[in-house]
C-alpha cells in the first residue's frame, strides 16, 4: 500500500449467503471491531440483504455494496436489478465482472464495460474485477489477460470518472481455493494494471487508483499481501463472512 497516493479499501464479498436476520447480526459483530479503521470498509451483500444492511450500518464507518447490477435504466429484463435502483435504496459500491458472474453467469468483457458504465451513469462507486483462469497462467499470458480486460472495461471512462473505480486483482484459480498467489506473484500484476492505468490515463492519475487483490486473502496472510506497493487493499470472500477475521484483515490494512 501507498496511503500518500490513494485509500486503501478493505471490501468484503458476501456472495450468496445470509438470510436479512443473519446479515444484521454479522454486521453488529463488525462493526464495533472496525470502528476506528484507517481504511475504507465495505460490506458487499446479496440484493435480499441490502435494506436490511443499510439501516444496520447507519452512523457507522462501513459502506454497503451490491454484487452486481444491470446496465439498462429500466425495461423487460426479468430478474435484473438496475444500477439506479441501488443508488435510489442509498447503495454505494457494486462489484462489477467478478469471475464467478464470468464463469457461471455468463458475463463477458463487453458485458462488464456496459455495466460499469451503467453503474458509473446511476453515481456508483465500482469495484471492477479482473483476473485469469488457471490455464492462462499455465500458458504464460497473465499480463496481457489482465491488461485486456482493463482496458475493455476502461473503454469510454474518463479519467474524472476513474475516481469512482476500484480495480481488484482477483486470480480465479484463487477464488473460493484456499489457493493464494505469492506477494510477488499478486504485486506483478498489481504493478501491470497500474501500468496500464498510466498509459491511458497518464501516470499521475494512475497513482491515485485503489487496486485490491482478491483471491483467498485472509487474516494470516493480508499483512504480507497489504506489504506490497501496489496493493491497496482486498475483495474478501470467505474471511469476510467470519467478523473477527474481516476485523483483522481491516486492521491490517489500517497500518
């Protein structure tokens, strides 16, 4: 991390667990042990969860995120949730392309780049997913994956708008594993999306970007991983569901 030139931000990814009653009971247990951080905290929840987190985080230091949402304003899109109607309710963040809406969803980068559109269109802040299957690292092309999906992603932003971006690192073969990649192996990547930043947005922009990794961090292991230059925090999984361990990985990157 680098708290001279950008926040760090600590966001967790509750996927499709807790039930409204659940969800009100693990923020309650949050938000006490993160009260004082010195990092952003967010809260990522299923749609069911969102009301019910809201009021459960009112005069608090924790944001509240959804896990996806539609590019379309409104229309005939069954089942679809609108980047405006999250705003309307008070939502903040949403994830956008993260691997699992990629491999079972059937997300594409196209379909990421007009939903971070939509979401940065409605006043959302975007948590933009990035990341490789195992294959691609196999192959060698991690950089230029990562580098593609940025970029499409990116396409039409502008770099006011950047602001309301934060890019996480998130290898899928570390999704859900217990696999994690190395610090060196998580800040490589980190670095070349910064990279990328800078070549179409200029360096000193690029600078104040948040970029997470996400991909198993964990209360053993975020110190090391929050070490390195370029990361700036994480997209938390399962530790996220546990409070003493989001507490601890929040406390991490409050150092």
């Amino acid at each position: 991390m680098n708290k001279t030139l950008r926040r760090a931000v600590i966001a967790g990814n509750w996927k499709m667990n807790k039930t409204p009653a659940e969800a009100e009971a693990l923020i309650n247990e949050i938000k006490p042990l993160v009260k004082n951080a010195d990092c952003d905290v967010v809260c990522c929840v299923p749609y069911i969860d969102l009301q019910t987190a809201l009021e459960a985080t009112k005069d608090s230091n924790i944001k509240i995120g959804a896990e996806n949402c539609y590019w379309a304003e409104s229309g005939a899109f069954t089942g679809e949730i609108s980047a405006k109607m999250l705003k309307t309710i008070g939502v903040e963040y949403v994830i956008i392309g993260h691997s699992e809406r990629r491999t079972f969803f059937g997300d594409t980068d196209e379909t990421v780049a007009k939903r971070t559109r939509g979401a940065l269109d409605a006043g959302l802040k975007v948590i933009l997913c990035v990341g490789e299957y195992l294959e691609q690292r196999d192959l060698g092309i991690t950089i230029e994956v990562v580098r593609m999906q940025t970029k499409i992603a990116l396409n039409g932003v502008s770099a006011d708008e950047l602001k309301n971006i934060i890019i996480a690192y998130e290898p899928v073969w570390a999704i859900g594993t217990g696999r994690v990649a190395t610090p060196d192996q998580a800040q490589e990547v980190n670095h070349a999306i910064r990279e990328v930043l800078a070549e179409l947005y200029g360096k000193d922009v690029a600078d104040t970007v948040t970029v997470q990794y996400g991909g198993s961090m964990n209360a053993g292991n975020a110190a090391e991983l929050l070490a390195q230059e370029d990361i700036d925090g994480g997209l938390i999984g399962g530790a996220s569901l546990k409070a003493p361990d989001f507490a601890a990985i929040v406390e991490a990157a409050s150092k």
